[in-house]
C-alpha cells in the first residue's frame, strides 16, 4: 500500500460527459502528479501540483483540469469526453517538488461509452 | 517523439536466472533515471534508481547499469523469482518523469 488513495477505482460514463477524479496523497507529501494510462502506451504525465499551485504541466489537453485543494488532495475534471479519454489515470505524490520517487494510487479506470 | 523507448514489450525468464530489462533514451538532459514495476490493479511501485553521474546502482537482487554513450539503461535481476513477475517501466526525469510503455516480465518456475 503506496498511501495514495484515489476515488473511484471505476467510472463508466458517456461521450460529452464530465467526471471527477479524486486523490488523496501519502501524509505529509506537498507534490501530488496526474498521469494516463492509455491501451498499450506508457504513463503520459499530465500535470503537477506542490502545495496547492500548480508546479509543471505536460501534455494535458484543454479539456482536463486539475486543483490541490489546501488539504492537499487533487481532483482532475475531465470534460466534454471523447472515446479517446478511456484510460487508466493515475495520480502519484512525492515530498516535494523535485522528487524523483513517485509513490502512485492504485488508479481510476475511466470508460467513456 | 518517444523519449524513453523500452523496445521489448515481453520476457520470458526461467527461475533462477538472469532477467535484463532494457531501455534507450534521446533526451541528454536526463538526470535521473527510474524503475518501476507494476503488478495488474495496481499503482506502479518504484523499485530502484540512478543518477547520471554514476554508472551503476545495486539494492539486492537488482542492479540498474546506465550507458550515457550509448543513452541506454538496463534493469538486472538475479535470481528472477515468480514473484517478480510484472510489468516493468523505464522511467527519465528532466523533471518531470518521462515513462517507457513497459516490459511484461514473466518468471516461468
């Protein structure tokens, strides 16, 4: 167990929908980082948070968004969802902001019918 | 444009042997560089690392050797175990983590 929890572990939803996904980070971690998953492809790192601003971006499309909310946990909206957004997401902390070890949630499976 | 390439999708290994998980790189302003392995319905788990100013890195049964010439790293396990058997990315920090799509390792007992 990383210490990283992420809700839901499950998320069936339509074409042009929006979700949330939620991540709570291992205790006293600043950094929290998103990553997809998609078929076949590695981890795509999407955006980083420290300490409630948001610290690196990467290829994260214009649709998705993300916050760190002062408790720490990140959520990621999603929005206007395509049949291309079915992914694995997961989302990882570490102590900082430079960190190279990541410890990661077990993920949010994200099917877009 | 991949970054971190791991060319081997799967490996098939006998208990007790030698495993070597391979991986090449294009990005010189890699500093830092990763393993992780992945068990299915899992987070991956970070397993071992090494900087770029050393050449190797050893934690027990694995050991991580990094070629800047030639911008390839290899992942060492000996022995291999069952338990060892995963999915196993390769990973590069510039920051931020930039991730091979992973080896499928099979230990066969």
């Amino acid at each position: 167990d990383s210490g990283v929890t992420q809700t839901p572990k499950h998320l069936i939803t339509a074409t042009g929908q929006r979700v949330t996904l939620r991540c709570s980070p291992r205790s006293g971690d600043l950094s929290v980082y998103w990553y997809q998953q998609s078929l076949d492809q590695g981890l795509q790192f999407l955006i980083q948070y420290y300490n409630g601003e948001e610290r690196a971006k990467g290829n994260i499309l214009e649709r998705f968004s993300a916050q760190q909310f002062p408790d720490l946990h990140s959520e990621l909206n999603l929005s206007s969802l395509e049949l291309g957004d079915s992914a694995l997401y997961f989302c990882a902390s570490s102590a900082d902001y430079l960190s190279y070890e990541q410890y990661f949630g077990p993920g949010t499976r994200l099917t877009v019918t | 444009d991949q970054q971190v390439k791991q060319n081997s999708p799967s490996l098939s290994v006998q208990e007790g042997r030698i495993s070597i998980l391979n991986c090449d790189y294009t990005n010189s302003m890699f500093d830092y560089f990763l393993w992780y392995k992945k068990y299915p319905a899992e987070g991956p788990t970070f397993l071992i690392s090494i900087s770029s100013i050393k050449d190797k890195n050893e934690d027990g049964r694995f050991t991580v050797f990094l070629n800047k010439s030639a911008k390839h790293l290899s992942l060492h396990i000996v022995p291999s175990q069952p338990g060892d058997s995963a999915v196993y990315f390769c990973a590069a920090s510039a920051p931020p983590l930039v991730f091979g799509k992973g080896t499928r390792l099979s230990v066969i007992a």
